[in-house]
C-alpha cells in the first residue's frame, strides 16, 4: 500500500504587526482546506502570524511557546485531525531573547516541536538569535523535517535533516521577488540531491522595503513538481503525494547510499 499524504501550502500576504487577523486569516485557511478533502499537513509562511518587517515592535509581538497564537491554532489542528506548521517570533523566558521560528502543531492538538531559524541573513541578525539546531517530527504517516526562508539556501541543512530520517521537509518562507531566480533553483535542488520532498510555502504581498513573490510549490524526489501557486495570488495548493516515492528513488538512483562523508571534511570546517 502507498503512504500516500496530503500535503496543503498557503500562500497568505500576513498583516503587518496584526497578529489578531492573521490569526483569524490562518483558522479560515485551515477550515476551508480540511472541510474541501483530508489534509493531513498544512504548511504556512515565515513569520505569518505578524509580517516580517516588525523593527522595535518584535520583541511586542514575541510569544512563549505555547502561547495565544499556539493554544489558537491548535484547536483547529484537533478539530480538523491535520499537521499546522506556522511562522512566529519565539521569545524565550528572558524577553529580549527572540527567535524567528516555526511552530508544528499535532492532530491531538498539542506543540509537537518548534523550530528556530538557524541561517539569518542581513537585518535578522539584529532582531533574532540564531536557532542552533533542526527539527525532525515523527508523524503516523512518515517523518518530516522544518526549516524557515534562507534555511533552503544552504544545502547541508536538508543534508542534515535528510541522514536524520526526514522523507518530507517543510519550508515555511519569505522570499523576496528580487531572488525569485533562485527559489525554484533551490527547491529542486534539495529535493533531488536528497531523494525527498520538499513542500515549500512562501508568502505575498509587500512591506515597506520588501515584496515578496509567492511561487509556493511542493517538489517530489525525482525533482517533480506536484502544485504550483501563482506567484501574486494569495490562496493554497492541495497534492497527495506517496511518501514511498523516496525508497523507490534511493534505491534506483544511489545517492544517499554511495556518500563518501570521509571527502567532505572542509563542510564543517568556518569559512
């Protein structure tokens, strides 16, 4: 028997320091998917419970895990029986101490696992603290792995996930338009040199300084392209998927088997 999954991204353009709508926007999208077929893992954008660009008002909107935002979302998990993977700004219990992270909520309705992003770039590194390692959720169906927008960009993260048993890994993302050449690149690249699905969800819309591009899209073991979402359209894309997919790949094709880990020493070594 197949282990087939269904797998839902949602491309939402959040509200800029409006966690209440956003949170209401989320619940909608959850409601809307479940009740239209069985879904068992919906996966939102990087920080879509308050937009990115929040300067001094992050360490406001920062919650503890679980918390409001957490408690919200996890009910709807529970009454529709699915995965929520969502983007939220973390605090630890030293206030100043925030991370942009995504939190994975279970079918029972409770925090399966959080995540911090590891890979920030440019201005994140003022407001966060970089997360140090990466998650691996072990669901009925399969296990998967959560990394945050830049994370895809650096290949020994979904190398990583993938030697620790993630068959699916999930992006939650906030990808500019003005690096739009490099997302797909990415994608199907991770998917590919892994054997794995990818199932990336990247927000809409415009903030001060940044617009943000959509394309969200799920990509299967053989770099195959499941669902596409029209880059300025806000809404969500619906695939079943085999997770079997990724044994059959490795198995013909070798690559996670013939790794030769002795080679590679200098990938751990600082630049």
């Amino acid at each position: 028997m197949p282990r087939e999954v269904t797998v839902a991204l949602v491309q939402m353009a959040p509200e800029l320091a409006n966690p209440e709508a956003n949170l209401r926007k989320m619940g909608d999208f959850i409601e809307k998917i479940c009740t239209e077929q069985r879904t068992d893992l919906i996966v939102f954008p990087e920080l879509s419970y308050t937009g990115t660009e929040l300067g001094l008002k992050a360490t406001d909107l920062a919650e503890r895990v679980p918390g409001h935002a957490t408690n919200y979302l996890a009910k709807r998990a529970n009454e529709f029986n699915t995965y929520v993977v969502f983007g939220m700004v973390v605090k630890e219990k030293v206030e100043s101490i925030l991370y942009n992270g995504v939190v994975c909520l279970g079918p029972e309705g409770d925090v399966v696992a959080d995540y911090r992003k590891v890979h920030l770039l440019g201005e994140e590194r003022q407001v966060y603290r970089n997360g140090f390692r990466f998650q691996i959720i072990d669901a009925e169906w399969g296990r998967f792995g959560l990394s945050i927008g830049t994370d895809l960009a650096f290949p020994e993260a979904a190398r990583g996930m993938t030697l620790d048993g993630a068959e699916l890994v999930t992006v939650s993302a906030n990808w500019e338009q003005q690096y739009a050449e490099s997302w797909r690149a990415h994608l199907v690249s991770r998917a590919c040199e892994n054997s794995i699905f990818m199932a990336a969800a990247n927000r809409v819309g415009e903030e001060p300084t940044m617009r943000f591009m959509g394309d969200s899209l799920l990509v299967g073991p053989s770099a195959e392209v499941y669902t596409v979402l029209d880059q300025a359209i806000e809404g969500y894309a619906v695939a079943t998927i085999d997770l079997d997919q990724v044994r059959v790949v490795r198995e013909d094709r070798q690559l996670i088997q013939y790794r030769e880990p002795l080679a590679y020493r200098s990938i751990v070594r600082k630049y």
